[in-house]
C-alpha cells in the first residue's frame, strides 16, 4: 500500500470539550477540526490553557470528547479505542513512568509485556531500541540514576516499543539541555523518516523546535484553532510587508530621504558607525538602516536612488520574521509570557497494547474499516 492510500492519520471534526467545574464549566476545545495526512510531523502550538492536552487526551483515547469525532488511522477513538492504541503511543517531557530500581533494560522489557510482546521478540526489541536511542552504555543501569536527558531517551524508547504508526510527543524536549533536546530531536526524526507514513504530533514551547521539525502547524488558543500551515506560510500570514537590513557607507540626509520613495513604508536608523562623531547621515558614516516596503519589488526603486545619491550598498539581507512574530500576533501575547516550565501531566503510556508489527503503510486490512 502505497503512502496516497493510507487513511489520514488524525481526522477531527467539531471536537469540543467541556470540563464540569466550579463556578462555572470550562470549555477546553471549542470546535476543533483537524486534518493530519500520514507521513507529517505535525505540531500544535498554543499558550498554557490552549487546550493541547484536551486535544491529544482525547486522540490518544484518554478522554472523550463532549462533541464531535477524530478518528486515528481510519479507527474513531471511541468506537474503537483498542485499535487506535495499537497504532499510537504518547512521550510526555519530565514523564517519570516505570521503576527507579529497574535497570533501563528490565525497565523496557517490562514495558515491552504490557504491550503484549512475547517474550523473546520482547528482549529483542528492547535491545533494539536501546542501541537506536543511544543507552547502550546505560543499558544496566538504574533507571533513577539516569541524567534527564538519558531519561528521556528511555522515554522514547518506551513510545516505540509497540511499533506505533503516531507518536505524540508532549513537550518532549522539556527541561533538556540543548544538546540532549538535539539528541532527542535528530531520534525522532530518524525514526519517522525510516518508514514512510510514520506520523509524528508534538506540541512544544519551543519555537525553534517548532520551526525546526514540522511539516506543518497549528496555532490553538482558547480551544480553537487560530491558524494552521507550514512554518513559512504562517510567516506570510502576518508579514504581508518586506523587511531588510541595509547597510550603506553613507547616506547623506540618512533614512529619511528613503521614505519618501514609493513602495517605502518604513526606513530607520538601526545602527551606526562611529555614531558619536556625527549626526546620523553625515556624509563619510556608514549606515545601518531598517528598511520596511510594501512588497519586495520596492527595493528596485531603493537601490536606484542610492545609487543617484552617490552611496554604496555594503550589505543588504532580507529579515525573516520568526514564528514567534506569528504567534504574538495570534494569541496576542509572546510564547515566552505564555510559556511556563511545567512538569508533564497525568498522561500515561496507555498499557496494553499489543505489538504492532506492521508498518503503517501495511495496516491489517480488516482493521481499516471507516
Ligand atoms: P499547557 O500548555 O499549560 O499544558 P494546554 O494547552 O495543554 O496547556 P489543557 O491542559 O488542555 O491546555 O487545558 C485547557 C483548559 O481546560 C484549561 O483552561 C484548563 O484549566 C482546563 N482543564 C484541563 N483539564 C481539566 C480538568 N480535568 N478539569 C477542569 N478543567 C480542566
């Protein structure tokens, strides 16, 4: 079976999820819809509270929807619950799932028979995924004495152990430090580029990480989708204007005279040399400029007046803006306000499921029934 023929790996219509509470009950996703091809590595972005959690609860089959379906792989995750948890598994940063006293490999091989594998295949695998995530070195050491990267890689191991299909990944990268997230990163990775359709769903604060891995986006608050597309789409969405960095070695009248241009929006003084000894646009002072048009076809017209002018262009680089600009355009506020280190929440692996040892573009064909 090829890639096109597998059934869509997340498919949700009009998910909505209300928790009772007091005073009042809260509505934790308002309506979500969501389409996930096989093979992407989709990520869900959103402050504290967006209801990312709600959201994968619901997909991994922890918790029901108060409205509306999803199905994983074809398999609704209320009907058929016990077939989507063959096909998924869930990593949740800081998890602390299993037995201090074990050693990483009685650890995952205890793992490996809640997920219902015989027991040599279950060793087999174990060894496997040991050398795969790199704990070949700590794999008979206590699990509590392992670092909090070495742990996460644990984590991972575990999340792979029944072959899954989706991995969600809930801030798996949290509290690592920046060569262990690097690690973590390039494993997954690794992972589902080995076998087409493997579908990956990571929500993270990171929006590097973000930017970095996924195929595509989706930006959650209050229970909505707000927007959704590729990184670079999401740039386009709120950057309709062109901005660059430009550095000439002077500029006599400075910035200023550049507004006047058509096409300009915006041109101010970023930086400059030897700024004591001058005002800005003396004549002989290289000058830094940000430079804002309206599309990119303005800058023709501003690299010709320079030239009238008698200056010479030294650097000129287009700013990308980041997604970080996206987002606070979004949801109205920085990641990093919205954004609280947090220990993972109640998520647990879901126990007992069976080994899957089919890739997902050879799924049992009587359990692909829509
Ligand atoms: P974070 O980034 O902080 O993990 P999140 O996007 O994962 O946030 P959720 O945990 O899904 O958000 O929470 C969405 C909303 O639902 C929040 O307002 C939260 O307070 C509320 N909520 C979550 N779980 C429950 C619960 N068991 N009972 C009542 N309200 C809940």
């Amino acid at each position: 079976m090829s890639r096109a023929d597998l059934p869509a790996a997340i498919e949700a219509r009009g998910i909505r999820r209300i928790y009772a509470a007091r005073p009042a009950p809260i509505v934790a996703l308002d309506g979500i819809d969501l389409d996930v091809p096989a093979g992407e590595f989709f990520g869900l972005l959103g402050p504290n509270g967006a209801g990312k959690t709600t959201l994968i609860k619901i997909l991994t089959t922890l918790l029901a929807p108060s409205e509306g379906w999803a199905r994983v792989f074809g398999f609704d995750v209320v009907r058929q619950a016990k077939q989507v948890r063959r096909v998924m598994n869930i990593v949740s940063g800081g998890e602390q799932s299993g037995y201090g006293i074990l050693t990483v490999r009685e650890q995952l091989w205890m793992f490996s028979q809640f997920y219902g594998l015989p027991g040599r295949d279950g060793w087999r695998r174990v060894d496997e995924l040991i050398d795969a995530v790199g704990l070949a070195e700590q794999r008979n050491q206590r699990v509590s004495t392992l670092s909090t990267g070495q742990r996460q890689k644990l984590n991972v191991a575990r999340g792979l152990l029944n072959d899954p299909w989706i991995l969600f990944l809930d801030e798996p990268t949290l509290g690592l430090d920046v060569s262990a997230a690097r690690a973590l990163r390039a494993l997954v990775v690794d992972w589902q580029r080995a076998v087409p359709g493997r579908t990956i769903l990571l929500t993270t604060h990171y929006m590097a990480e973000a930017d970095e891995l996924c195929d595509r986006i989706a930006i959650v608050d209050r229970g909505r989708v707000l927007a959704i597309g590729s990184p670079a789409e999401l740039r386009r969405l709120v950057h309709r204007e062109s901005i660059f960095r430009l550095e000439v070695d002077h500029l006599d009248g400075g910035p200023a005279v550049l507004t006047r241009l058509p096409g300009v929006v915006a041109a101010t003084l970023a930086a400059q040399d030897g700024a004591e000894e001058a005002a800005a646009g003396a004549a002989g002072q290289r000058l830094a400029i940000n430079l804002v048009l309206a599309d990119d076809a303005a800058l023709g017209g501003v690299v010709g007046a320079l030239g009238e002018l008698g200056s010479r262009i030294v650097a000129l680089r287009k700013a990308e803006p980041t997604l970080e600009d996206v987002f606070v355009e979004l949801v109205g506020r920085g990641f990093e306000e919205a954004a609280v280190e947090h220990p993972a929440d109640e998520v647990a692996p879901a126990p007992a499921i069976p080994p899957s040892a089919h890739a997902p573009g050879e799924p049992e064909p009587e359990e692909v029934a829509r």
